[in-house]
C-alpha cells in the first residue's frame, strides 16, 4: 500500500459527537445519510470504542493526546479533591500531555481545529483553533490566533450557540429541530471559513448537536426496542432529520477537502436510552457503607456555596440598579452565594467520620471511593488489608445486586482502578468503577426519598455508550464492506502516520492497519513534546456557566 504521506497528505477528522451506528444504520439502509454512505462505500468502518466512563470530558483530550485518562488526567468534567470532599471543573489546562496540534507544530505543520470540546483556553499553535465544550461564554478568549474570533463574529455571528436541553423541551418539534439546525450550519460555515483561509495539513471539526439531540429525543424515539434503532415518533423525526441535516453538511466539508484528503469520521462516544436510574449513594447507605448527615458540617459548606463577584450577584438577582450605589472596586469583589441548585437537591450530606465509601461525585456515579485514612480528609479506612478487603467486599455486592422490579442482575462489569486505568495520574482515580447491564441504568449520586431504583423518564434516558463510530476513506485506505474494531487513542498515531509523522513513545495507541501504512518508515521526524499543566485564570471566573450547561445536559 501507498503510504498518502508521499504526496503531501491531508487529514480532515469530522467528529459527530455522540454518533453511533445503532442510530445511524438504518437511515444509512434506507438512504437518508448519502454523504456517510458515500464514504463507507469507497472506505471502511469500525465500532470505536471510547475510553470508561463514556464522557466527552475523557474521551475527546484522550483522542488527540493519544493517551488514556491515567496518562492525560482527565476522567470527568470535574475532579475530586480529597482534602474537601468537593469538586473542581477540569479544563484544557488540566490535560497533562502534549496534544496533536503540538506534535504537528514541532514538525513545522499547519492545522486547524473547530469546536473540539476540552481545548479551552487555547494555546499557540501553528495554524487556528476554536475552543468547543467547556469555553465559559461569549466574551472570553476562545479562538487562537485572537483575529479568528473577530472574523468569524462578522462572517457568521455567534458561533458559541448551543441550544440548551431545557430550550428543546420546551419548543414545539420543529422549533427544536430548527434550534439544532441553525447551531450546525452556522458551526458548518464558521468551519469552513478556516479551512478556506488557513493553510491545514490537518484539520478537526466537530458537531455537538447530534449530542444534544440524542440526550433530548432518544429515549422516545427508541422505546424499548433492542439496537439498532428504527426511530419512532415526533421524536425521531426530530433526529432522522437533524442527522439529514448533519449529513448535507458533512457533504459540504468533504467538497471542499477533496477527494485526495483523507477523511475520519468518528464520535467521541455512542449513545444509548437508559430506562431506570440507580442511585449509588443509596445504595451504599443501605448496605451500611455510607451514613448521612442532614445538615453539613461547616468545612463541608464550600460544596454548596459559590464565589461570584458582587456586581454579577446584584444582576443575577435583578438589582443592577444598586451598582450605582457601589464603586467598581466593590463590585469586582468576590462574595460567597448559594449554589441554590445543590442545595435542594442535596438537603444532606455524608458524615465523614462515620462513611465507609461514597460514589465519586466528579464521575458522575460510575465510580466509588473508599473513605481511605491519609488521603481522604476524614478518611477512616485503614490503608492495606482493610482497604483490599473492603474494595473486594463492595464489589462482590455489586456483582450479585438486582433490580427488584424485574430480578434482573444490574451490573456488568466491576474494576479496581488499576484494571482501567495506567499511568502517572492513576492516583486521581476512584477506587471502584462499575458498568451495567445492557447500558439499562443512569447512575445519580442523590435522589431524595425516591429509593436506590427508579424510572428514568424522558429527561433523563437519553445517555452516552461505549461505542462510537469511526469511518475512513481517502488516499491509502482500502474499501471494505467488514466492520472493524479500533480505539479511540488509536486516531491519533494515525493520523500522525498518515502525515508522515511517528507515533510519540508516550502515547498509548497504535496507527491503525488498513487506515494507514502502519510500517515503520516516515518522511518526518518530530522530537517528543512537553506540555506542563497549568490553570487559567479565566476559567476560575466563569466556572458558574459552564456549571449550569453541565447541569442541563445531566453530566454534573
């Protein structure tokens, strides 16, 4: 095979977030996706499978590191500190290794990258960058170089939309669907103003509203009905035509790219509607390993207060007027308010002193700590045979729980976290981690007063799963009709091989065989990078609106 790399290879990665073939194969067989058919037709496809759990938060820094969560550090949208049992928001600065747009600057290569979430705040590169997820508004730095942020404000307006899951709940089916459409085209142009300004050798591009229209419609639009779905109802005539939409504009990308770039469309995760909900701190308090306490301790507050600046409070609560009585340096002055939202639905909170384990809340519920003494801050878990013992012992328990409505087992899957995770950030991990059945349950941390088991409903059933989706065709890429395997840190090494470039020591994955000339010869060369973790500034000031995006999404 030839490798593309001798002729001045070009890759464009589309990322479709959340896309997956359960949902997609059968507009494919009925010819409503003709630009995705197109492309498995003269390429080949593979179920991608993501990193655990399936957030975009890990999976997308674990794409374009190449490395898996225990290497890069981020496994949520949040991180657990054991010093005060609360949270903080992760952000592209917590990633702690290099990213692609590093290595292919260190080889002197140009490339471009669109709403790739995790990338916030952006550093310089050699090319363009769009910050996606994560970006606190409007007003921060969210483009580098800076002029590509004025550009796009006058080509195409506001490209930081995203309609909210509360917004297409409350619209008609076609406002819904019209929300989801505006944000994608105007995601569509804004990209292609980059790639037909900017030189690329390599250029990402990623749709989130495929994402936002599967967390909304998926659970009415599959029923019960096993995968692959033929979606039913209003609601899936909400996503058939958003995917018809995503499909015409993917059409648009790969006319201008041409047919000697080689092309990936891949999601960062799968999805999948989960019909009941298991509440893991329940649980664990019913079993005797978790006591509760209703009203927190004083060093426990943080988690329910927020530091915001007087003047933003005084316009939160309506009374902008007041600011005239005040200077601006009063106004700048941070100020503890509630974060009303957690307080009502956490009313109580663990004693500490008296809490064995706990569900990890930075992950969402897939995952249990142990209260473990001289890492926790009230830890009382002895280190060594009472912790082996107590991991083995909860998920023995795990193994045997089930449904009592039905009888049928819950979990899946149990693991220590040294079964999933390697490297130097391993010691930011829980001690457990768990998956169920079937993708049957969304794990919460807390449901008052409605038991360990309940009903997802509508709001709630749409939920990611492992398995995206990955489809190559271009120049060194040999058709078939089979459905392969890959995973997701494996993009990365190969897109670098098709560029010429050889897979960095410290990634995890490997180029993938019949994507690329996986032999060991390159036409470039580029020295390892480093790329040191550091906290922006910003992101600290607008940690209150990315919360609230997290929150309706259902991630935090």
């Amino acid at each position: 095979m030839t490798s593309p790399a001798s002729v001045d290879a070009r890759v464009l990665v589309i990322g479709l977030d959340g896309a997956s073939f359960d949902i997609l194969d059968p507009l494919l067989e009925d010819g409503l996706l003709p630009n995705l058919a197109a492309l498995c037709q003269r390429g080949k496809r593979a179920v991608l499978e993501t990193v655990y759990p399936p957030i975009s938060a890990a999976a997308w820094p674990s794409f374009y590191t190449g490395t898996g969560p225990g290497k890069h550090g981020v496994f949520a949208f949040e991180r657990f500190d054991p010093a005060t049992y609360g949270e903080t928001l992760i952000n592209a600065s917590t990633v702690a290794m290099p990213a692609v747009w590093d290595v292919l600057t260190a080889a002197g290569m140009d490339s471009v990258y669109f709403n790739m979430p995790v990338t916030y705040p952006p550093r310089p590169l050699q090319g363009a960058l769009v910050t996606g997820m994560l970006t606190p508004s409007e007003a921060s730095k969210w483009a580098y170089p800076p002029v590509v942020k004025d550009e796009l404000a006058t080509i195409v307006g506001n490209v930081r939309i995203r309609p909210s899951l509360r917004s297409l709940f409350r619209s008609t089916p076609n406002g819904a669907l019209q929300k989801l459409n505006r944000c994608a085209q105007a995601h569509q142009r804004a990209a292609l103003h980059l790639l037909t300004t900017r030189p690329w050798r390599l250029a990402v591009v990623v749709f989130d509203t495929s994402d936002s229209a599967q967390h909304a419609f998926i659970g009415p639009a599959t029923r019960d009905e096993p995968p692959p779905w033929r979606l039913q109802g209003e609601a899936g005539r909400i996503l058939t035509q958003h995917y018809q939409r995503l499909d015409s504009l993917v059409g648009g990308l790969l006319a201008e790219a041409g047919e000697d770039c080689t092309v990936l469309v891949m999601s960062d995760h799968g999805a999948c509607a989960r019909r009941r909900t298991f509440v893991t701190n329940e649980w664990l308090a019913q079993a005797g390993y978790l006591r509760w306490q209703w009203l927190p301790r004083a060093k426990d507050a943080p988690y329910l207060w927020r530091k915001r600046l007087l003047g933003k409070q005084l316009a939160a609560l309506r009374l902008g007027w007041l600011a005239q009585f005040f200077s601006q340096k009063r106004l700048n002055r941070e100020i503890a308010t509630p974060r009303w939202g957690r307080m009502l639905r956490s009313p109580r909170a663990p004693n500490w002193l008296a809490t064995r384990a706990f569900a990890d809340p930075a992950f969402g519920s897939h995952a249990i700590r142990i209260n473990l003494r001289g890492r926790e801050r009230d830890g009382i878990v002895e280190p060594g045979a009472e912790y082996e013992g107590l991991r083995d012992e909860i998920a023995m328990k795990l193994r045997e729980l089930v449904d009592p409505v039905d009888g049928r087992r819950v979990i899946e899957n149990v693991w220590r976290r040294e079964e999933l995770y390697n490297g130097p950030e391993l010691h930011r991990t829980p001690d457990l981690l768990f998956s169920f059945v079937a993708d049957r349950y969304v794990p919460l941390n807390h449901q008052i007063g409605r038991g360990i088991f309940g009903d997802a409903g509508r709001t709630r059933s749409g939920q990611h799963s492992s398995r995206g989706i990955l489809i190559g065709a271009g120049p060194g890429i040999q058709p078939t009709e089979l459905v392969g395997q890959a995973h997701i840190t494996a993009l990365a090494p190969t897109i670098l091989r098709i560029l010429g470039i050889a897979t960095p020591h410290y990634m995890d994955g490997e180029p993938l065989e019949g994507y690329c000339d996986t032999s060991p010869q390159v036409t470039a060369a580029c020295q390892d990078v480093e790329v040191s973790a550091r906290q922006a500034p910003e992101a600290a000031q607008a940690d209150e609106q990315i919360l609230k995006r997290l929150e309706d999404l259902g991630y935090l």
